[in-house]
C-alpha cells in the first residue's frame, strides 16, 4: 500500500485481472456470445463482417459488450472484530452503538456494519430453473444448492521458511484434519514457494498425497556462510535502526573471520559488516516479498470460491523489516473478500535456541558468540508477530506455543461462530503511508476480550478509479454474499442442445425506482453493468462475462420501466450438472450495486 510492494502488488493485480478476463473468454465468456449465441469458434460468414450502420445516439437503451467506467464507493477502513466474554464465550447480537472505534486516539462514525456467522455466507438463495421437460423444478434446485460446496479451506504452508523438523511435523498433523471433512468441503494446498498446488477438492486421497510434497524450499537455501554471518533481524537493525551496538558486534565478527582480529583494520572490518548487512536485508526483504506474493495468489484463489472462505496460514513466522505494510494490504484485501485468516505456528512449542539450526550451525566467534545468540532469540521471537497480526487482523485465531497441532488444524477449520465488521471513513487522510493505530472498543464499557486488528497503513497515492470498480466487481461477482442496494430479481433457464450441452439463460429484472438518473439534455442517463458467473460443484468458474446497458431515457420511458423493470438476458453454453449462477450489477451515477445467487441443476 505504501512502499515499493504496494506497486508490484498492483502489477500483479492488474495482471490477474487480466488473467481473469481471459479465463472468461476462454470459457465462454458472456463478450463472445451472450447477444448472439454464437460459437466464437465457429467461422464468420463474410456479409457479418460489412461495417454496421451507426448507431442510434438517440436510442434510449442500448447493450454492449465492454469496459465500463465507475464512480468508486467511499474508501472504507474495514475492521473484523470478536468479542469474547471473561469465560471466552462468543459475544453475540451486538449492534453499531455497542462499538466505538478509535483511529490514532480519535474517535470515528461507524460507516458500515454487520454481524457475520458461518451461515449468512452458506445460504444459497434459490431460483427456478425451467427448461424443455417438467422434471427440472424448483425441486431439482433445492437439491442442487444442498449439493454446491458451502465452505472452502485454503491450507498455505510456508516453505519458505521451514524448517525440516517443521515440514516433518506439519505434515503428520495437517493428514488428520482431512478426515473431518463433510460433504460440502472443500480444501486447497498451496505453499509460498509455489512449488506445489493443490486445487480445491473433497477428494481426501488427492489431499493426503499433496502432503507428501511439503518440504522446505527456502529461496536463501544455499548461500553458504558470509563473512560475517549476519542474519535479517540483525541487518534490519544495522541498516533500519542505525543500532551502534549491532554494527558493532558485526564489526567484531568481521575482524576474527576476514582479519584475523587485526584491530588496525577495523574501518575495513566496520565496511564489510554493512555491505554484509545491506546484503543480507535485500536477501531477507526478497524472501519476505516472495512469501506475501504467494499468501496473495491464494487469497485471490480463495476469493473465487462461492461460500463461507477460510484460509489456515501454517508458518513459523518471519521478519517484516522495511514490508510491514504489506501484511496490512493482505488484511485489507481478506477482510474484504470475508476470509478468515487463522495462523498455526509450526515450530508448535519451542524452546529459544541459542545455536539456531543444528543443521546448518552458526560459525560465531568467542568474542560475539553471546551476542549472536541473543539476537538469534530475539528473532526466534519476533517472527511469530506476523501470525499473530494476520489472526487478529482478520478474525481468526493464533494457534501457537502447543504441540497438538492436530487439533490445531482442526480448530483452525472453522470460522468463528460470530464476528462484527466494522467500516469508517477516516477523516482528513493525508497520503504519506504513516501507520494508524486502531482501537475497538466497547460503547457501554464492558469488560470484554476484543480481537481486532491493531492498525494500517495510510496510502500514498490515490488508487485509479477504473481499476478499483474493476475490482470491486470482480471480488462481488466471486463471493456468494447477497448485496441489496438495489431491487434485483434473478431467474434462469436452460434448454439443451443435445446430451452433452445446454444453452442456460440468465434473466435480469432490475427495478429501476432504486437507480439515481443524471439528467441532462432531457434525458434520465445510468450505466449498468452487469456481470455474470457460473459457478461448478467445486466453485471453478466454467462461464460467465460481462454486458454494459447504457440508458437515455425519457421520462414517460422512466415511468413505464418503473412499473415493469428493466430485463437484461445474458446466455451461456453449458455441460449438464449442477450449477450456482452468481449475478452482480453495479450502476455509474449512485455506485450502488446488488447481488443474487441462484442453483441450477441440468439433468444428464
């Protein structure tokens, strides 16, 4: 958000995006057909290829297929909370007043606000599916909704920072969480280094042969021992700190291994000490880097899928050093996709080791061997930080200091029972990327455990408009949450072609009294877009696209459509199966959206 990574993080972004709106094409996309119903593969006939005739400007609504341009929502700080009694019971039915929430020590207007549970992200909301015989009834979708997965599991293993005995432990307890799964589940692997993936899936053999392939691959791996040997917590302090004492005792220890002791060479000794440590910091940012680029793509994965998202971060923790707002962007962009983060430190409990890895030992000389140690222990210490950051941060809970890391996973499976999310506008935000501290707090002053997280960072630039609608499309289209600012009805129907495919219409009636017209030169102007998806057993994207309608309208039009609604059809080719249809329509003036689900089942 605020440094260099903010930037690669968009980059990427805006490269997945990309990715995005290719896979939409790739399927089936809703630009390539949903007007016409063409297959885009099939050949063009030569008089469709004549230049068309003008459009009407003066047509009161038309429908294409294109980017569209978005007023962007109010920026809001958005704040998951858990209240907790003194006996560690869940806090539930408290409402906005019951809250007050503090932004560097002054208090802020609760913008937003909802109480969230399991269910209100499983509920599927049903609609009728017709098509050429009476067998598919509402009743097929009845059933089809009790079959779509209600809740997905992202597992994350950092073996970027594993150790071997960690990897070893992780994968023998990690195994049993899969024998609790229900039907409806279903669990993702995915590791930092990026070396293994495993899609989502209830299909527990695939799941434990995935375990087989959790090693520790760290980037650094390698290296070797430098001269001297100065790890990251100990050149963040050297090259971010400016602490004395630390370039000291890499002083020291440069003399003994590249001098012999010789003191009459200390300035070249203090030399080698800090390019040893500007080294050393870029080598650990790189890592660090590396770490949040893949705990991203997996958030962004875990965004995809319909349902109640959770993501289980297992790790023995790391230095942030100069990327520490970036744990604040992966807090923004999970709260905002509703997945709860909750983190197990795989070092389980554990003892501070002064001599670090007995598999690669320290070479530390007599004179700096206690320092060395100390900083060691403090490492060890603060690493797990950003464990405990990213649980707090977005709901979930810190597993940490115990062994039963079985039960660790299996606690970790679950989203709490109940959380409150909280949103504020922060008034007067200067652009200059400082931290903001965060406090929650109770109105009436009750004595209650509050789990919220501590801060963020304030951007330096303003994001792109464009880009941040874009986005915020995308990330309603892939959640299953239903938005009502607007009054939609969704309906849809398939007829198939043959025993292997089906055309599925999708049925749009916006209410029009909702929307918010400019008018200008006699007419009511509003863009809609409207955005489609559709989604499989296992929450992959199979089709889906993109209409933009731009309205014109006169106002005996306003009036007539305000009685009738406006309806959008967008179709799609489709294999026989079950479906969940995710519709979301977003228009320009009032940037008000909404979203409905639907179940669709096509018989065989």
């Amino acid at each position: 958000m605020v440094n260099s990574l903010h930037c690669s993080f968009a980059r990427r972004a805006g490269f997945l995006s990309f990715l995005f709106l290719l896979n939409l094409l790739r399927v089936g996309g809703l630009r390539a057909q949903s007007s016409s119903g063409q297959d885009p593969a099939a050949k063009v006939d030569p008089a469709a290829t004549q230049k068309a005739p003008p459009a009407d400007h003066n047509a009161e609504v038309s429908t294409h297929d294109a980017p569209a341009t978005f007023k962007v929502r109010v920026n809001l700080v958005q704040v998951r909370v858990v209240v907790r009694d003194a006996q560690g019971k869940l806090v539930e039915n408290l409402h906005r007043e019951d809250f007050q929430v503090f932004d560097n020590n002054k208090p802020q207007a609760i913008a937003a606000f909802s109480m969230e549970t399991p269910a209100s992200h499983a509920a599927v909301a049903l609609t009728q599916a017709s098509g050429e015989k009476a067998d598919a009834a509402p009743e097929a979708a009845v059933k089809a909704a009790a079959g779509l997965p209600q809740r997905f599991v992202a597992l994350l293993f950092d073996d970027e920072h594993f150790s071997s005995e960690d990897a070893v432990t992780v994968r023998s307890a990690a195994g049993r969480l899969f024998g609790g799964l229900m039907p409806s589940d279903r669990v993702g692997v995915f590791t930092t280094s990026g070396q293994l993936t495993q899609e989502f899936t209830s299909d527990r053999e695939l799941l434990n042969k995935a375990m087989l392939g959790i090693l520790p691959r760290s980037t650094l791996a390698g290296a070797g021992h430098q001269c001297p040997e100065i790890g990251y917590y100990e050149a963040d302090l050297i090259e971010i700190r400016r602490d004395d004492q630390a370039l000291a005792v890499a002083t020291a220890d440069a003399l003994e291994c590249a001098f012999n002791g010789d003191v009459t060479k200390t300035p070249q000794a203090q030399s080698l000490a800090e390019g040893a440590a500007a080294l050393a910091l870029v080598a650990g940012d790189s890592q660090t880097e590396y770490t949040y680029r893949h705990f991203e793509e997996t958030i962004r994965r875990l965004t995809s899928m319909p349902g109640q998202r959770i993501m289980i971060f297992v790790s023995p923790g790391f230095i942030l050093s100069t990327l520490a707002p970036g744990s604040s962007d992966l807090i923004d962009r999970a709260t905002r996709a509703n997945i709860v983060v909750n983190t197990l430190d795989a070092r389980g409990l554990y003892a501070p080791d002064l001599m670090g890895d007995i598999a690669d030992p320290p070479h530390d000389s007599l004179k700096v061997a206690g320092f060395k140690a100390s900083y060691r222990v403090q490492t060890q210490t603060a690493q797990s930080e950003i464990l405990a950051e990213l649980a707090d941060g977005t709901g979930g809970s810190y597993f940490h200091n115990r062994n039963d890391l079985d039960k660790g996973f299996q606690e970790a499976g679950a989203a709490p029972a109940v959380s409150y999310l909280l949103g504020f506008s922060p008034q007067n935000l200067k652009l200059d990327g400082r931290f903001h501290v965060l406090k929650v707090t109770m109105a009436n002053k009750q004595k209650f455990n509050i789990q919220a997280r501590r801060g963020y960072y304030a951007p330096r630039t303003i994001a792109d408009p464009n880009e941040q609608a874009k986005q915020e499309i995308e990330e309603a289209l892939f959640s299953q949450d239903e938005i009502h600012d607007l009054p939609l009805e969704l309906q849809t129907q398939f007829f198939k072609k043959d025993q292997a495919e089906a055309r599925v219409a999708v049925l749009t009636r916006l209410d029009l009294k909702g929307l918010r017209f400019q008018k200008t030169e006699g007419r009511n102007r509003d863009n809609l877009t409207v955005a489609t998806g559709i989604f499989d057993e296992n929450g992959n994207l199979v089709a889906g696209g993109e209409k933009i309608v731009e309205m014109k309208l006169l106002d005996t039009t306003v009036d007539r459509l305000s009685r009738s609604g406006l309806t959008v059809k967008s179709s799609f080719d489709v294999k026989p199966g079950t479906y969940l249809v995710r519709q979301v329509v977003r228009d320009t003036e009032g940037a008000q959206m909404a979203a409905r689900n639907g179940a669709l089942v096509i018989p065989y």
